[in-house]
C-alpha cells in the first residue's frame, strides 16, 4: 500500500518518539513493535526499517519476527473496520461467502485496506454470537445473517454515512 503525503515523516518521527523511550535491545523488539503499531495502527515498512536500524538488526530479521505473530497488521486499518466472523458456525452457514461478498464489493482481499483507506477487510476465528451466523462486525457493531445482499445494504448504508463515494472508489 503506498503511503498517503506527509505519511513517511509522521511515521519515522513517531518510531524516533518510541524508540527515544525505550530501551534498544532485542528482546524488547516486540514491545517496541506494539508501541509502534499502537501509535500507528499497523506496522508500515518504514517503521520495520527504522526499528531495525536502531537494534543493528536486518530488516528482514525484524519483518520475520514480526509476522510470526498474528497480532501485527501491516496495512493500515480502514476508517470502516469489517470483521467477518468465520468461526465453525459462521462458516458453515456462509461466513465466506460473506467475505467474499466484501472483497468482491470494495476490490481488496482480507487483510487489506482499500486505497482511499475507507474501509478494511479482516477474519477472526470467532466473535461469539454464533445464533447470528453468520456474523460481521462492522465499526463495533454487529450484524448477524449476513448473505451478500446484506453486504450491499451494509456498504450502502456506510456510504450513505459518509461523503458519497461508493466503496472502493479512490478520489
């Protein structure tokens, strides 16, 4: 995904903040990782690079570290989070078609984030309301007996939200 203006300078100067307050060795690698995903919302490459350079590491040695854990994001959340639900229930009664609905509709696959940034697409293994399968969790909020259909009501109802735009148009 590449980086919005000024995006580059924001992020190195917020890694310089993290790592001016931390100390710089390699087993706090992960805190240091999580502060910058906390601060930034995901891991960007620059940020991979910056820590790495910092700690005398490889970058791809801090990319590898980084990746092992499902816990790190590497493109930026969208302003509309989608979180579609394909725990045992979920999946069975069509939480991927479901998914697939959303990547179709705004043109990103799971994990990413479209280039306008307005919406992500994510997975979870369960969001616990299984008597709604199958489920997606939209800006924290729930909606159950998702079928593609549902998925177009849910974008249309975002854009209608927002400024017009349909979902995954860039400007």
């Amino acid at each position: 995904m590449n980086l919005l203006e000024g995006e580059r300078e924001e992020i190195l100067n917020s890694v310089d903040d993290i790592l001016a307050s931390s100390e710089i060795n390699r087993r706090n690698l992960i805190p240091i990782l999580q502060s910058v995903q906390e601060r930034l919302g995901y891991l960007p490459g620059p940020a991979l690079e910056k820590v790495a350079e910092a700690m005398g590491m490889a970058a791809v040695d801090v990319y590898g570290v980084a990746t092992f854990y499902n816990q790190f994001r590497f493109h930026p959340p969208g302003e509309h989070q989608i979180i579609v639900c394909m725990g045992t229930a979920c999946y069975i009664v069509g939480g991927q078609i479901a998914m697939d609905s959303f990547a179709r509709r705004l043109n990103i696959s799971e994990g990413e984030t479209t280039p306008d940034r307005k919406y992500g697409l994510e997975r979870v293994a369960c969001v616990g309301c299984c008597t709604m399968a199958p489920v997606v969790v939209v800006d924290e909020q729930m909606e159950g007996s998702v079928t593609p259909t549902r998925v177009d009501g849910i974008l249309l109802s975002l854009e209608a939200n927002g400024n017009g735009e349909k979902p995954g148009e860039e400007e």
